[in-house]
C-alpha cells in the first residue's frame, strides 16, 4: 500500500485531470472542431459557476432540505417497519411461512413503477416521495433483521438459556442486540436506498428537491444545471455516508471487524 | 445432602433427518456426589456431550431418569451452571457485563451486579480487561470471562463441555489449575466433559469411561486416590498418575479405535 499523502495525491490527480480533459475537449477545437459539444457536454466552467450561483443565491437550500427530509422521514419509517416485521418474522416462523411469497413478490417488484401510483395516492407533495424511499429501506432492513435473529448462534442462546435468561430476557439480551447489529450492518445502503427513493420520486413529480432541480433543468436543455445538480447531489451522498460511518463506529465497537457490510 | 446429578438407566435418542432413530447414549447410569469432581472420558462422537446436556436439561432422555438433588429434573437445570465448549460469550457485551449479566437476571441492581462482576473477574485474573469485548481477548482469557459468568451465579452443580478443548496446551494446564483453585473455595459438584484421559486424572475425583457410539455405555468408573489440592503440571509426573493412566487407558484404548472405525465408515453403515 501507498501512505496516506501519496494516495490522496493520487486521487487529487484523478480529479485535475478529468476536469481538465473534459474542459479541454469541451472548449479547445482538435483538428478544426470541438469534440465535445457543450451544449451537450457544457464544460466545468459553466458548472461550476451555476454551484457557486445556487449557494450564493442560496436557492439550493430549500431543495436541499426537502430531499434531505424525505429521504430523513424514508430510513426512519422504512427502518422501523422493517425492524418490527422483521423481529416478527423471525419470532413466528409460521407467519413467515404464510408469508414467504408475497414477500417475495413484492420485493421483486422493479419499485420505480410505483411512484405514479404514490403520486396519485399521495399527491406531489413529500409523502410520495416518502413512500418510495420506504419501500426500498424496509426490504434491506427487513431481511437484515430478520437473518440476525435467525442466525444468533445456539451456543449463545443456550448459554443465555442455562444463565437462567426467561424468553423476554433473550429477547433483550440476545435476539435484539443481534437484529441490530445485522441493521446497522446495512445501514448504508438503507440511507442509500433513502435518498434514492427521495431523488427519484422528485424526478418524476414535484415541486421541489434536487430530483427537481436536475429535471427542471433537463426539461430547458440547461446541461451545466444537470451536471450542476448531479454534483451536489453526489457530494450530499458523500455527506450523509460519512455521517453514517461515524455512527456505525460508535456503535459497533464489539464487532470484530469494526463496521462489517451486508446487503 | 443428597446427590447431586443422578441419571438413571438414560438413553437418548434422536430421530435423523431420514426419519431413522440414532441412539446416541444408551441406559446410562451416572451419579455426581455433593463437592465430587466426576470427569467423563471417551472416543470423540461418544455421547459425552449428549450425556451432559442431559444432566442440564437440555435434552430430554427418552426413558430413564435424571434426579437433582433428589429431585426429578422437568425443563432445565436451574441448579446447574454451563460452561460450553464453544465461544458462548455475548459479543456485544463487555467482559464487565458478560459476568455481570449472570446477576442482573436474577434481579440484582445493576451497580451490585458490576461491583461483583468486578470481583469475580479479578478472581479469574482479568481484573485489567473489564472493558473489552469478547474479540479483544485470547482464547484463554474468554475462557476466563466464561468461568466467571457462570460462578458468579453460584450454580450448586458445574456442568463443563471439554470447556478448554480449544486452547493449547500450555492455557489448558493453567485453566486446569484455575478452575481447581477456585473449585477448592467452595466445593461445587462438577461434571466435566473431555476426550483427554490425563486432563481427566489429573482434575477429577472420579473418572467414567464411556463407550463408543452409537449405543454409548458407561463401562468403567475409577476413584483417583491423589491427594489434594493438586497441581495439575507437577501431578502427571507422580508414580500413582502413571499407574491409574495405564490401567484406565488399556480399558480405553480399545473404545479409541472403535469409535476411529466408526467415524471412518460410510453413513449409515454399522460396524
């Protein structure tokens, strides 16, 4: 492995150079034309400058903070519902049993196609948006909760048993702390699959957020808009997995590999 | 007092994933004295383990009896503390809380409970590690956390499942004289379960000799006439030690290669 100063040199160089060879073939004529056109392609300039324009307007709060809300609302209900069923489940193999296929079923389901019909249950306020989110967070959390009590290991669980634990006590002192830990395991691609259901639920109805933003923006050819939006959009993610990545740390100290990854 | 564990003609069975019952033990006859330390010995895949998971009520045997304390065992053992073979350590909790937890089940205040924790980890030597987590600690030292989780529910009867099998030799010889040393404060009837005929000696008052399974019998009991306390290097290399090793081995020996056979055959197959 390289040391830290040189891999962040590295990456560094990554980005100078992309962006220079994407304003070079965007704005510099080789052999008589431009073979990027910018109207498709616009150029980091122009980019850059309509971010700069958005924060010092400071028009880019408040889509900011709608996408950050509803994708907020999304992993808290998602996360909930799929803690509760998924304990459930796992509890009461015969209703998990009864319930196998339809599971299933509705996981399969590409969930893009349900936004219409959340728009039309819920209007193009926030809540459809909301719902999208939720159905794509409580799957992942779900099927994590559901496995970590399902694979709690015997020898804990009789050990739990032989220490005189009653079934309320193993609920508390070995199914939960396991369910748990197997949710936060997965607990980036939830917040991932939040702000995706948020964005795109935006993109295809709405009156605000950064799934907004960027379609307005495509709807008048404004590319530097779009790049614009898909930036932002890009480095909120980056954001709010950092922030997941602190509190993972925090809270699964006692896992052997620190912050494991299901899912 | 009366005894402590007593099973009486206990035969465990169970019924295979084809529907074909596996006779794992079969009329076994076992008592553990209040304050006796019994070690039972045989091939690997005997039984040992089913035997013990019997006396802590685990399993159900399919006829026979298992009496506590004179008292018919229904459900589990509540007299009984476990020590597992396997990592049985909550991973999520703390040395501190892993011991502490023995006691907060019962409905003792939490801070009673870490102050005791606290005492019973040093008595394992782990008085230093209270904070952290079971990957943080060695083998031997889980082993420890274990020991103490369970002591310090003050169980009446020890149940131990080749408890050191994992270690090496070296962490198996100071557990050994470990858990002598705290066995002597208070003389706790123990059932301890191993594939090692010398840890066995070296440990118990009393060693059982099972057969090779399926069918597992008990087929030999000696007394170990050493004196105490022990120590459980030093004592392997006394004349007595030699003498019972030899005689108990030759009963052994053959039971080893019976159930080395056995585990060689093909499923199904019945030698």
């Amino acid at each position: 492995m390289m040391s830290r100063p040189v891999l962040l040199l590295c990456r560094l160089m990554v980005a100078v150079v992309s962006l220079a060879l994407w304003h070079f073939l965007t704005t510099v004529p080789v052999f008589g034309r431009i073979l990027l056109p910018p109207f498709f392609f616009s150029n980091p300039v122009d980019v850059a400058s309509q971010i700069v324009d958005w924060f010092v307007r400071g028009t880019i709060w408040k889509h900011l903070l709608i996408t950050l809300w509803e994708s907020v609302l999304a992993f808290t209900i998602g996360s909930v519902a799929g803690v509760v069923v998924g304990f459930w489940f796992a509890r009461q193999p015969r209703v998990a049993a009864v319930f196998d296929p339809y599971v299933k079923m509705a996981n399969a389901l590409p969930r893009v196609v349900l936004a219409p019909i959340f728009t039309l249950w819920l209007g193009l306020g926030i809540w459809s948006k909301v719902a999208l989110g939720v159905t794509l967070v409580f799957f992942i959390v779900f099927f994590n909760v559901y496995q970590g009590v399902k694979e709690v290991s015997p020898t804990v669980l009789a050990n739990g048993r032989m220490l005189g634990m009653s079934e309320r006590q193993l609920t508390r002192h070995v199914y939960w702390p396991s369910a748990l830990s197997w949710m936060f395991s997965s607990l980036h691609t939830a917040v991932g699959f939040a702000v995706v259901g948020a964005v795109v639920g935006e993109y295809l109805g709405s009156a605000a957020g950064l799934g907004y933003l960027i379609q307005q923006a495509e709807g008048v050819f404004d590319v530097a808009a779009v790049f614009a939006g898909m930036f932002v959009l890009s480095a909120f993610v980056i954001l709010i997995d950092l922030l997941v990545t602190f509190v993972e740390r925090r809270l699964l100290v006692w896992r052997p590999d620190g912050a494991g990854g299901h899912g | 007092m009366p005894t402590a564990v007593a099973l009486d003609d206990a035969t465990v069975a169970f019924r295979l994933a084809d529907n074909r019952v596996y006779t794992a033990v079969e009329q076994a006859s076992l008592s553990v004295e209040h304050g006796e330390f019994v070690a039972i010995v045989g091939p690997t895949g005997c039984g040992k383990s089913t035997l013990l998971n019997v006396a802590a009520g685990l399993l159900k045997p399919a006829s026979g009896t298992v009496r506590i304390f004179d008292q018919p065992l229904s459900g589990l053992n509540r007299d009984a503390g476990y020590l597992f073979q396997a990592d049985a350590l909550f991973p999520w909790k703390t040395a501190l809380d892993n011991v502490a937890i023995g006691l907060e089940i019962k409905g003792a205040p939490r801070a009673v409970a870490l102050d005791r924790a606290q005492g019973w980890l040093t008595s394992v030597g782990l008085g230093a590690f209270a904070g952290r987590y079971p990957h943080m600690l060695s083998g031997g030292q889980r082993k420890r956390v274990g020991l103490a989780q369970v002591l310090i529910r003050d169980p009446k009867i020890l149940l131990m499942d080749e408890p050191f099998g994992p270690l090496d030799a070296q962490t198996r010889q100071i557990m050994g004289n470990l858990l002598l040393e705290l066995w002597n404060a208070d003389r706790k009837a123990v059932l301890f379960v191993t594939h090692d005929l010398e840890e066995a000696i070296a440990l118990a008052d009393r060693v059982v000799i099972m057969s090779a399974g399926p069918g597992a019998r008990i087929i030999g009991d000696w007394r170990v006439p050493l004196p105490r306390p022990r120590d459980i290097s030093e004592i392997r290399m006394e004349k007595e030690f030699h003498a019972l090793h030899r005689e108990i081995w030759s009963v052994l020996k053959d039971e080893v290669m019976k159930g080395y056979a056995q585990s060689t055959l093909a499923p199904g197959e019945v030698a």
